[in-house]
C-alpha cells in the first residue's frame, strides 16, 4: 500500500548540491585538462618499449597502454581535445541556433515557417549518420569535428529561442523600442537578445556533454582524432583491442568520458531549475 | 501538407550533404587506383550519370526515388540499394523496438515511483543512478561488459549474430542462439535510453500531481493506489508517448556504434560501410530512410497520443 504523503519541495541545499557537485566535477576535468603538460612528468606520445601493458602501479598510476605510453597522461591530453571539442561546437551551434531563432521569431509569417520547417527536416535526420557522411568525405580532423558536430545540433536552440522571442515581441518594452523607432536588429540584439539568453545557457551546458560524446564516438569509429593523438574515444578503440589482456586501457578513459559528461548535465539540469521559476514554486 | 514539405526537405537535405562535400565516389576506383587514368575516370563517371550538373543528377534521383527506386549501389556488389537496406532492416529495426518496450517497462515505474516519493530516499537515489545512467557511453559499456561476461566469465557470446554452429541446430537452439547473441546488443540500447525516459517521466508526473483534479480526487477520499494509477499515469504518460517517437533518430544512430562493436549486420554496419566506400546511392537511401522512419515515428505518437487523449479525440488537433 503506497502512504500518502504531501507533497514536497525539495530544500534549496539539496537542488544547489547537484549544482555544486556538477561545478567540481567540470571544475576538475577542465583544470586537469588545461594543466595537462605540467600534471605528470610524461609525454603523451612518448614511446617506452620495456613498458608495454603495464597495470596500473605508483610510476603509471592508470598503467601503460600497448605502445609504452603513460595512459594517465594520455587520458589528461584526451581531454584537451573533448573539451576544446565541446566548447567550439557549442558555440557554433548556439550561434546559429540563436540567430535562426531570433529572426524566425521576431519576423514571423513566412521567414518563421521557412526555418521551422528546416529545423523539422534536420530533427528527423538521425544526427549520427548526418555526422558520418559529411565527416567521411572530409580530412577526420579536429576542425572538421567541430564544425560538422555544430552544424547538425543547432535546432534545440532555434526552437527555444523562437519560442522566447514570440513571447518577448509583445512585451512592453519592445513595444515600446518600436515606437521609438529602433531598427529590427536594433531590438533584436538590444532588446530581446539580452532576455533570451537564459535557456540558451542551459542548453549550451548540455550541449557540451553532447558534443563530447559524439566525439568520442567518432573517434571510437575511426573518424574522429586519429593516432598518435590522444583522444578518449581513441583510447577506447585501442584498449578494445586488448580488452582481455589489460582492461584499465579500456577502463579509465570511458570513466573520464562517463565523469565529464555526468558533471556538465548536473550543472546544466541545475542551471534549468534555478532558471526556470515555473520549476521554483 | 506539413509531412510532403519535410519529405522534400528530407531528400534535399540527403543529395545536397554528400554531393557539395568534396571528393567524389570515383576517388576510391581512380585518383587513389594508380592504373587508373583520367579516361577511365570520365568512363566511371559517365556510367553513374556523375558527369551531369547536379540539380539534374537531383532530379533523376528524385524521379526514381517517388518510383520507390533508391538506384544501385556503386561500391562491391552494385545490388540495388533497397535490396540491400531490406535485409538489414528487420535486426536494426527488431532491436530497437525490444529495447524500447524494455525501457519503458523499467523508466515509467522508475519515474512514477521518483515522482509519488520526491524528495525522498528512493527518488535520491534513482536520480543519483539516473544521472551516471544519462552520461555513461554506450560503448564503453558495452566494453565493460564484454570484458565482464564475455571474456572473464564468459557467458555471452560478445560478437555476431549467430554461432558457427548455427546451421546444423534445431529450430529451438536456434532461437536460443539468436537470443543470446541479442542480449547485450538490446541491453546497450536500452542502457542509452532509460535514464532520459525515466527522467521525463518524473517531471510528467510532477506537473500532473499538482493539478487541481488530482487534489479534488485525494479530496473525494480515493485510494492513493486509484489516484496515482486511474488519474496521475494516464495523464503523465500522454508526453512520454511523444518523446518516444522523438527518440527514434538517436536509437538508428547509435545502431552505427552497437552494430560496430558487436559486429552485428544491420542498418548501421550497412551505413557505416556505405560511407567508408563513398556509395553515393547507398548513403542517401540510408540517410532517407532514416529520416522517413523517424518522420513515421512522429507521426504514429501523434496518433497514439490522440488514441490517448479523449480531450485530443473529441475535440479535434490543436496546437
């Protein structure tokens, strides 16, 4: 028998706990990735060949994968990649994603069914195979990634922000800037761009554990960074290679993917309820 | 209306993506083929009507594609291109279908269990699991339990589709077969999927809680059990019904991965294989079909939802 009980709140310490564990979490995989070269005493590709397949010990502490290399370091170096990976694709998908939104919303009529109709048409892509065939007949290169991965995930954003510039256009004080006589980019930038960039906040923190994973599954495939260069969907390729032999090559870099990714959602799942007073009550 | 304008848009989106990137099919046969010359090269490309302006190479497409001809593919055995998806469809689409029914089967009484006890030591900890479920890579996942029941207590085959054995087994073991080589394929997919669905779940089943006619129900002295399964589900189910046509395109994409790891012969290896041998004909099929199946699943929870929604049912679409 399921007992009644009222419904309640949860306490404002335990909703900032997710966002304070979210906050340390990106804080250190962000440090680590950025003090990469003076955190350990190795080089990423540096080869050791009485060092094969080590397991992890006090000299490699996650162990040495099948070339020698310290997997430690490259675990750290890997994540210079995934998030340079996630901030630049963000924002090229935000950048897009707001603009198409600001006009589609602010102009309405045809300009508005012409980019939504768009963002209906790119939806049903699944993202994946859009992603695998412009990468497949470019150069598999960081640049590339980026851009490809900006450029298939921008609709999320375009929908919000549509939807928060048709709410704000009949505000007052867009009214108002109107009558003034302010020209549409005017208001559009000045006016509703200041008051829609909430939701895009929340977005673009999700969107980076989003990016990270599709870059790490391209890599894991073979068309994202490719060796000698570290990336942890790499990694993960090669320790599949020798899964049964030495699991830590396959172990760590999946739980430095599984750790950034889980710190930016909390961070990003919090910054939407802090944000969104229709979640405060 | 609305679903032949995205359709266009889908076959525009397909052609254009492939043939504005650079390089061309006839790389593969010929710049990178050192016995091949230029003359052979402009034979090629006259073979497959490449030598053509685009927008008439677009136009012979679409002109085959409305006769439900997706054309021949250009790479290995040039069998027609909807032959080849045909046979790859049922696995691909078989799996997803299982794992969908199984991540409802595990999300929604997760998250209406969240729901009745927020803030409580269940909730707490199903949101805890939930978040490390909503990051974890599938495939790393999946190398996990390779690694775990495949090679240090290996009670699941970890690779293909059958056993070698397979021919000579009774129809039984064959299905048993079958079932053991799908498990950890399926419980992948499902992996990727619950903890989003049982997240949403949560939240449906809030925003229904605080309604005013679940308060009048409590008020009227109905059993919790009556309120929360006759009043709450029903309602909170009805956007669930939504995301799950919305999933679609994610459940084909991640079948590129899965299919990868597992060396399973679906949708995705197809695809994947088609991209590596630059098949023009095979990956814009691949891409179409995607798009129209997930452009089906969107129209399906339009219906089921208004199947659902007597207030949908009775008074017609509405915004």
């Amino acid at each position: 028998m399921i007992k009644r009980k009222p419904l309640k709140r949860p306490s404002f310490l335990s909703r900032n706990a997710l966002l304070i564990i979210g906050l340390v979490l990106v804080g250190i995989m962000s440090l680590s990735a950025v003090l990469a070269p003076w955190l350990t005493p190795y080089h990423p590709s540096h080869l050791n060949v009485d060092n094969l397949l080590q397991p992890p010990s006090t000299a490699h502490i996650m162990g040495t994968d099948a070339l020698g290399r310290d997997v430690f370091t490259r675990v750290l170096h890997g994540g210079r990649v995934s998030l340079w990976v996630g901030f630049v694709a963000v924002g090229i998908s935000s950048c897009i994603g707001l603009i198409l939104g600001l006009v589609a919303g602010y102009f309405g009529k045809l300009v508005d069914e012409i980019i939504m109709r768009g963002v209906d048409v790119m939806l049903c892509f699944p993202s994946f195979f859009l992603i695998l065939a412009v990468i497949a007949f470019l150069e598999p290169s960081l640049t590339n990634i980026m851009v490809v991965i900006g450029l298939t995930s921008w609709m999320g954003v375009a929908r919000l922000i549509r939807a928060e510039t048709l709410s704000l256009r009949e505000r007052d004080f867009v009214q108002a800037a109107k009558a003034a006589g302010a020209s549409p980019m005017r208001i559009i930038f000045n006016h509703i761009l200041p008051n829609a960039l909430a939701p895009v906040l929340v977005s673009a923190t999700l969107g980076v554990a989003g990016a990270i994973l599709v870059e790490s599954s391209l890599s894991f495939l073979g068309l994202g960074v490719q060796p000698p260069d570290a990336s942890w969907g790499n990694m993960l390729t090669e320790g599949k290679e020798v899964l049964g032999v030495a699991w830590w090559l396959s172990f760590f870099p999946g739980m430095a993917i599984l750790v950034t990714v889980l710190g930016y959602n909390l961070l990003g799942e919090s910054l939407r309820d802090l944000l969104d007073p229709r979640l405060r009550q | 209306m609305w679903v032949a304008v995205v359709f266009f848009g889908i076959t525009v989106i397909s052609f254009w993506v492939i043939h504005l990137a650079p390089g061309s099919p006839t790389d593969l046969v010929t710049t990178l083929n050192p016995q091949a010359d230029t003359d052979a090269r402009a034979r090629f490309e006259k073979l497959y009507g490449l030598d053509q302006p685009l927008y008439v190479q677009y136009g012979r497409w679409l002109v085959r594609l409305s006769k439900f001809d997706f054309g021949e593919s250009i790479s290995g055995d040039r069998r027609p291109v909807w032959d080849k998806i045909k046979e790859r469809l049922p696995l691909t689409f078989g799996m997803n279908v299982a794992s969908m029914i199984l991540t409802l089967l595990v999300a929604v009484p997760l998250g209406v269990a969240s729901a009745w006890w927020r803030g409580g030591a269940f909730d707490r900890t199903t949101t805890v699991i939930v978040f490390i479920g909503f990051a974890m890579p599938g495939f790393w996942l999946a190398l996990l339990l390779m690694l775990w029941l495949g090679i240090q207590w290996p009670i699941l085959p970890i690779s293909g589709l059958t056993s070698l054995n397979f021919a000579s087994m009774s129809p039984l073991e064959k299905t048993w077969d079958l079932t053991k080589h799908l498990i950890l394929p399926i419980f992948i997919y499902t992996a990727g999927s619950w903890a989003g669905m049982s997240r949403f779940m949560r939240s449906s089943m809030l925003e229904v809680l605080r309604q005013d006619y679940i308060m009048t129900a409590k008020a009227k002295g109905l059993s919790s059990r009556v309120v929360l399964f006759r009043h709450a589900m029903r309602n909170a189910l009805m956007p669930v019904i939504t995301i799950l046509g919305l999933s679609v395109p994610s459940l084909i994409g991640g079948s590129v991965i899965i299919e990868s790891i597992f060396a399973l012969p679906g949708l995705g290896q197809l695809f994947y294989g088609a991209v590596m041998a630059r098949d023009y004909p095979l990956i814009m099929g691949s891409l179409v079909l995607g798009a129209v199946l997930t452009l089906l699943g969107n129209l399906l929870a339009d219906v089921g939802y208004g199947l659902a929604d007597p207030r949908i049912r009775f008074s017609g679409r509405e915004a």
